[in-house]
C-alpha cells in the first residue's frame, strides 16, 4: 500500500470531521477517499434505516442514482448484510465462489471482487463500507 496515499486520505478526512461537517458531506468524502485509496470502480456506506431492518445506501461514489436507490439488504443478506450482522469485515477476492454475494435488483456492473468493512458504535453495527472491483 502506498503510505503517502494512506497519509493524504487520513488527513483529509480528518479536515473534513474537524471542520464539523453534515454527516453526508463526511460519509461522501469516506467513500471517495476510499476509492481513491483502494483504486475501487466503485464505493459505498450503507447504513441500517431506524428499524434496523435493511442496509440502504447513504453515499457512494462510481455508482449510478439508480443503482443507489437500488441497492438494498437486509442484515444477514449479501455481503453487506453479513458484515453487519456478524460485525466482522469480509475480503471476497471472487464474487462468483462466495455464497454471501448476492447482486441487486437489476444489476448490471460486473463485480469481480470487493472488501466490505463494518461501521460500529460501541460495538454495535450500524453499516457498512463497500470497495467495488469489476
């Protein structure tokens, strides 16, 4: 990995969360940074709604409004879901061989491999940060 690419995307989420920005501002900037960071096709943050009952995208970066408005998971479903409900980050370097991935609604990216990293607060999952490689 490239240090001085870590060092910048650390230093400019920390300006981004020092300046006391919208909570989408920040979770934008998370998501291009990541990308950025991962050289990703595409990024995202899905975050649990209030009853806790589906993962619904809440910034993306490379994904289409469409895909964004598409893309939802129940935790324990896909990836994503899984990472949330086992609070425990996921590596799948072949979508096709795990039985997690699951595609969206309509999907039409190719998705070789992705990485996905759980959101918690106190321990507890909130969502999930999703690294996209077609």
């Amino acid at each position: 990995m490239d240090l001085e690419r870590l060092y910048r995307c650390i230093t400019q989420l920390n300006q981004v969360m020092n300046r006391g920005v919208d909570l989408s501002v920040l979770l934008e900037t998370i998501v291009r940074e990541t990308a950025i960071l991962l050289g990703a096709d595409t990024t995202s943050v899905l975050l649990l709604d209030q009853h806790r009952q589906r993962l619904l995208v809440s910034a993306s970066h490379g994904l289409s409004q469409n895909e964004r408005t598409q893309i939802q998971f129940s935790p324990g479903d896909g990836v994503a879901g899984w990472v949330v409900a086992q609070g425990a980050p996921a590596l799948i370097p072949d979508t096709d061989q795990d039985p997690r991935f699951a595609a969206f609604l309509s999907q039409r990216r190719p998705m070789r491999s992705m990485v996905a990293v759980p959101l918690l607060i106190r321990g507890a999952a909130i969502g999930v940060i999703c690294a996209i490689h077609p």
